[in-house]
C-alpha cells in the first residue's frame, strides 16, 4: 500500500496543483458556474448527488460488462479463426482494420434504429468498440511463439490442441491482457457514445440532460463518476492479468507480495 502511495505521489500532486490553479482563475476571472465550474463545487455536486450517479452508473457499468463479454469472446474467436486460415486472414484482416476509420459515434444513431432506447445499442457500441485492439493483440500473441518450439513439439507427436493449449495460448495471454486494458477503458467511452445518442438512464444519459438545464457542475461530477468508473475496470484487469500471468512476476516481486 506504502509503494503504491509513493508510486502515485507525482500524479496526486499534479493533480492537486492543476485544481488550485483551476480553482483560482476561475474565481478570480469571475467565470460563470455554467460555463465552467470550479473543482470545489464539481466535488460538493458530486457527494450531494451521488446515490443519483451511482444508479446512472449501474447502467453505464452493466452496458460495459456485456459489451466487453461480447466484444472479448467475439474477437478472440475471430483472431483464432485469422491464425489458423490464411484464407480467411486475407479476407476478413484488411476489412476489420479498415472497419476502424468508420467513427463509432456514426454507427451509434444507426443502432438506436435497429434496436430501439433500450441496452442493446450501448452494449454493441461497447462490444465494437473493444472488438479490435482484442482481436489484433491476440493474433500477435499466437504468432510470438518460436517456430522452433512448435517443431519440437510436433516432433514429439503433439497435437494441435495440445500445442494451442500448452504453447500458444499461454504466450497470447500477455498480448490478449494488454488488448483488454485498452479495450475496458475504450468501452466505457462507447457506452457513453451509445448513451449520448439514444437512451433513458446511464450517465451518457444523465450529461445531456444536465448540458440542456446547463447544469455544468453535473456534467463535470458525471464525467468525475465516468472516470472513477473506468480506473475501477481497469484495475480489475490489471489484477486479473497478475494472477493469470504470475510466471511473468519476478520472483522477488512475488515474495514481497506475501510478505505485506
């Protein structure tokens, strides 16, 4: 806990600095409250309302889930499916990369239409949005494996099950994580897209209708909650790669980690 504190120590302080500046001009530019609120009266907005955050955010973190769950096994799937086939690779790998220069926010009124105010559309827009980084890192991660290993292996009469479960799989994993820790915090910017276009709740939801009462300082506590939302997917990640790739810890690192 101690060297977690010390690591961050820079970025609380910049953080605190950038607030007191933040704080400072706008009052003493007199800067109105709609336009941009200081960070003291976003803080105070943000415990007066926060069981009203908290509800929008269930929402927000429900569409996030699904569409990572969805976004994860579909592309997983499709970058084994890439490795195997060369066929398919040079079918479908081009019209994935180019499937990234279309903007997300165009897709998201589309889907409003195809499937109505309700989930669905926030999910698939999460779901796209972390398809690609899953796909592309997974599929380098099946290639970082020595062609020299797998010949010994097939030498020794191993399957391709057996290589994929013992060899490949296990040297994706580090690729696959660093897609995932892209890919949560990009889906909780899709959810907020999909919520920005067509919804009843979540806190996309909640920023448009505060930005029409010009309600700033919701906006900002909104976006606060959003943030909070995405370090907290993040760091389950982060703690869920630990555990599945302890091989890669240096020893010493685990040691001091019982220890505390």
């Amino acid at each position: 806990m101690v060297e977690s504190l010390k690591r961050y120590t820079g970025t609380l302080l910049t953080l605190m600095i950038a607030f007191a500046l933040w704080e400072a001009l706008v009052r003493l530019l007199h800067v109105p409250s709609y336009i941009l609120p200081p960070p003291s009266r976003i803080i105070s907005v943000f415990c007066t309302h926060f069981l009203l955050l908290l509800a929008h955010a269930g929402v927000t973190l429900i569409e996030v889930i699904l569409g990572m769950l969805f976004g994860v096994c579909g592309g997983f799937a499709l970058a084994i499916v890439i490795f195997y086939s060369r066929t398919l690779e040079n079918a479908i790998y081009p019209l994935i990369i180019a499937s990234q220069m279309i903007p997300v926010f165009a897709i998201a009124p589309l889907l409003v239409i195809w499937f109505g105010y309700g989930l669905w559309p926030k999910v698939t827009v999460a779901g796209l949005i972390v398809f690609f980084p899953i796909v592309v890192n997974t599929v380098d991660g099946l290639r970082s494996v020595n062609e020299e290993t797998i010949d010994v292996l097939r030498s020794l009469n191993a399957t391709r099950m057996q290589i994929f479960m013992h060899v490949r799989l296990p040297a994706s994993l580090p690729s696959l994580f660093s897609g995932l820790k892209v890919g949560v915090t990009l889906s909780v910017v899709g959810a907020t897209i999909g919520e920005w276009v067509g919804a009843k709740s979540g806190l996309g939801y909640l920023m448009i209708q505060s930005n029409a009462l010009l309600r700033t300082d919701v906006v900002f506590a909104a976006i606060l909650m959003l943030s909070l939302l995405g370090l907290l997917l993040f760091a389950l990640v982060r703690i869920i790669e630990r555990r599945f790739l302890r091989w890669r810890i240096p020893r010493n690192q685990i040691d001091r980690g019982r220890t505390k």
